[in-house]
C-alpha cells in the first residue's frame, strides 16, 4: 500500500542550517516540501543493515510512558536489552532520556520539553557528533572497532496515528543529500546547548516508508549512524500528515529513545 504525503526537505542556503527543540520562531530553515511516494513497510523485509530500519514486536513494562521516573527505571535497561540482542555490540548505553511527543492537534504538544513531532526531514546526528560521543562514551583503555547510534520510536497512543513517522530506506541516500545543521537544545531554565546533526535536501531517489497503525507492543529501531562501511549508514525521518486518518482519532503520542552500541577491538 502506497501513500502520497508532503516531505519537509530542506534547501541548502547561504546560512547554515539550525533549528530549535522549542522554539521554532527561531530556526534558520529553507523548508522546501516535496510530494513522495510512501509505502507501507509492513510488508517487507527491512533490516538494519540493509536498509536502516526495522520493526519488531517488544512488549514493555512500562505502564505509563509519561512517567520519566517509571521510563528510567523501567524503560532504559529494556531497551539496553533491546538493542543488545538486535546488535551484539559489546556495550550498549542509553545515552538520552525518553523524548515524548505530541501531534499539533493534542494540547499536550508543545508543552513539555522538546514534545512536538520533527516536521523536516532530518538525521539526529552527523558523522562527527555521532563520532565524538562515541568516543567520550567508551570505557577507558577499551579501543572502538565500531559504534552505531539507533533511534527507538514507539507509539504510546491508539492507532490510527495522524502525524507517523516515515523513515528513508538509507540505499537511497547520498552524501551530497545531507546537510550539516545545529540542533539547538533550549530546554527552559537551562542554558542552551548544540551539536551537528544533519537536515535533508530533496533527491528524486529517496524512498520513504512507514509503518500504519502502529500500537504501544510495536517498536519501530532505526540508525542515525554507523561507523562500519558496507551497513547502512543512516535513516533521515520526518513526521508527516497522514491523509486517511479520521479527524476523530486520537492525536498521536510517541516515545523515542537514543541508544549508543559500541564493538571494541
């Protein structure tokens, strides 16, 4: 099944490229929409090595994902768990805490930190972040051979979601697609913090998937990045408007959560 929905690309300009968690009065973004084919992926073979991004059954203990004391308690190690068995890596680290997100159309968005859905096509960590933090992370005295970065999404509110997510098959990206970018953190109260990471400019090749209808024991795991040349390197995602949903139903709510595995030499 195949859908047709405006992705955010984003032009290479002048300026460089930055955009806010909250407020976004003051990104520098050249949004440059797109109508692209999506296509259900439910159907087919995706893998992480392959094309970036895969979708499992993993059922949580969680019982409110609201809840960022019960997420770090609970949801953190499952989802060391997770991404350990998926992997091999040697280590796995959580490296953020739960990011909850909201649909424009819930009065919840907006609200919390960093809680309204990525309307551009992004990646969440360029080449060199996704290197230093990597780096900063490792034990000491314990060489890497390779580190990957994996973005776990699950939706915590009933299907159908009004505003999915849909993730670009890595195979179709190239280097000259991806545009390095400031990801401002301006958290209330607290000073303002960056690093790099990458916005998406429009290359007729690219072929986005999603999954429809995803429930709280689905998890949709894909990389931003890869050091290890010959896997997929990295999925650009955006959140799009999803057409067909009823303007009753209930307004999306997601999880995601940042995990970085690391192999040592």
């Amino acid at each position: 099944m195949h859908t047709r929905a405006m992705i955010a690309y984003v032009r290479a300009g002048s300026r460089r490229p930055r955009y806010y968690a909250n407020d976004h009065s003051r990104d520098v973004l050249d949004i440059a929409p797109v109508e692209m084919v999506v296509t259900d992926a439910r159907a087919q073979a995706m893998t992480l090595d392959g094309a970036g991004f895969t979708l499992i059954l993993h059922r949580s203990a969680v019982a409110d994902f609201a809840d960022r004391a019960e997420v770090e308690a609970r949801y953190r190690p499952e989802i060391v768990e997770l991404v350990t068995a998926l992997s091999g890596a040697d280590l796995v680290l959580v490296n953020s805490p739960g990011i909850v997100r909201f649909s424009e159309r819930s009065p919840h968005s907006g609200l919390l930190d960093n809680s309204r859905p990525a309307r551009f096509a992004h990646v969440d960590v360029s080449d060199a972040t996704a290197a230093a933090f990597a780096h900063r992370a490792a034990p000491p005295g314990r060489p890497l051979a390779r580190f990957a970065h994996y973005n776990i999404w699950r939706a915590i509110s009933a299907p159908p979601q009004d505003v999915p997510l849909a993730v670009c098959d890595a195979r179709t990206v190239t280097a000259p697609d991806l545009i390095a970018a400031d990801a401002v953190f301006d958290s209330p109260g607290e000073p303002e913090w960056s690093f790099e990471g990458l916005v998406l400019a429009h290359a007729p090749g690219h072929r986005w998937h999603w999954f429809p209808d995803m429930h709280r024991e689905e998890a949709l795991i894909f990389k931003t990045h890869d050091s290890e040349a010959g896997r997929a390197h990295c999925v650009p995602h955006v959140a799009f408007d999803n057409s067909a949903c009823a303007a009753h139903a209930p307004p999306r709510a997601s999880i995601e959560m940042r995990a970085l595995a690391m192999w040592f030499a």
